[in-house]
C-alpha cells in the first residue's frame, strides 16, 4: 500500500537578534527574513509609532514634562541628549513605551506560532534580554561589527560615540550578549559573505533559503 503519511510540516522558527548599537542588526535581519521568505518585528518602528502618539496626545508630556514635544511631535534631539543621562526621565519613558511595545511583539509571537505563514519570525529588538523576549525565541544571533566601523556608522546615522555609551551604559554587556547567542553572525563583510552565513544559519534552524534578490548595504 501507498505510504499515506501527510508530510512534515516545515520548521517554523523565531529568531532574535542581539549586538551593540549600529552593529547592523536592522540589516540582518532585513536579509535573513528576505533569504528565508520570513518577516520581521521591529520594536524601533513600534516604538516610534508610539511615541508620536503620545507626544499628539499629551501622554508625553505629561510623563516627561516640558521640552520633549515640538509642535505636537516628540522632539527627539531633546530626547537623545536629555534622557539617556537622567535615569528618572528614562524610566518614565520606559514605562511609557514599553508596555505596549512588549504587548505588541508577543501578539506577534503567538499569531506567528498559531497561523504565520512565514517560516521565520525574526524580533529586532534592542533590549530583548533585558525585557525577557528571549524566551519566545528559538534562537539567538549576535550581530558583530569592529567598533571602528561601528562608531563610523554610528556617525553616518548622527551617533556620536558619547550618545552611544549612554544608551549601551542601560543594556546588557556586549560579552554577555555575545556568550548568550547560538551564533555569531560577522557584519562587516562582503554582502555576499554575510549572505552565505545567514544561510548557514538558517540551514541550523531547518531553514532552506530559497534564494531572494541581490543583497544592499547596511
């Protein structure tokens, strides 16, 4: 008789990115959700999105008090240079954003895992570890970049190396990040040579990256 055994269903991963500010992260996980046919969450762009209601709605203000909002819009130079070196303001802000943030991304875990129809999910999340999202990973990637070229990025970006530190001062070391993930991913190579080792990577997870359009600079 005919083997009437339905086939496997493929693997479907959740995969979640760690590394030092402008390392890249943003980047691989544009190319390895595009190699693997995947998507990704950016809790960057959720956030924004929330801070600009919260700056239209007063909640902003009201959390921070004045000199955060412009003309209805978060004022985000005020933001960089005041908040990230005051721990009062930062916490108010983060218990203004992260909340929601964290709300939204595990909404997208669970809708991933019950009907996604991508076979990977990929979280870019700058404090993955420190909020616990680890845990609805299945696998973790450290974006590693020389710091020389970090900064230079940085700087393209309007990064100074000072903004940096105060933002790096509130997350996990970087060694510890490092020792935490499954694997490290090299961001400063050839687009062709972080192709091959996002498709080693997702082979690791079960993943065949069926190939996708020419890769672009980070």
């Amino acid at each position: 008789m005919p083997d009437r055994t339905p086939p496997a269903a493929p693997p479907r991963r959740v995969l979640g990115l760690l590394g030092a500010v402008a390392s890249g992260k943003s980047h691989v996980a544009r190319r390895a959700a595009a190699l693997a046919g995947g998507r990704v969450v950016d809790a960057d762009a959720l956030a924004k999105e929330l801070l600009a209601l919260a700056a239209a709605d007063g909640r902003l203000e009201a959390a921070l008090g004045a000199g955060f909002v412009q003309a209805g819009r978060p004022d985000v130079a005020a933001l960089a240079t005041r908040v990230f070196s005051d721990p009062q303001l930062l916490a108010r802000l983060e218990a203004l954003l992260h909340p929601p943030v964290r709300t939204a991304l595990v909404a997208a875990v669970g809708q991933f895992r019950a009907a996604g129809p991508e076979p990977l999910l990929i979280l870019d999340v700058p404090l993955l570890l420190e909020t616990a999202l680890d845990r609805y990973c299945d696998a973790l990637w450290y974006v590693a970049v020389p710091d020389a070229l970090r900064l230079e990025r940085a700087a393209a970006r309007g990064l100074d190396a000072e903004t940096i530190r105060r933002r790096e001062a509130h997350q996990t070391p970087r060694e510890r990040k490092r020792a935490r993930a499954d694997l490290v991913i090299e961001n400063d190579v050839a687009p062709e040579a972080l192709d091959a080792q996002l498709r080693a990577g997702l082979r690791a997870l079960g993943i065949v990256a069926p190939g996708a359009a020419d890769a672009s600079s980070p």
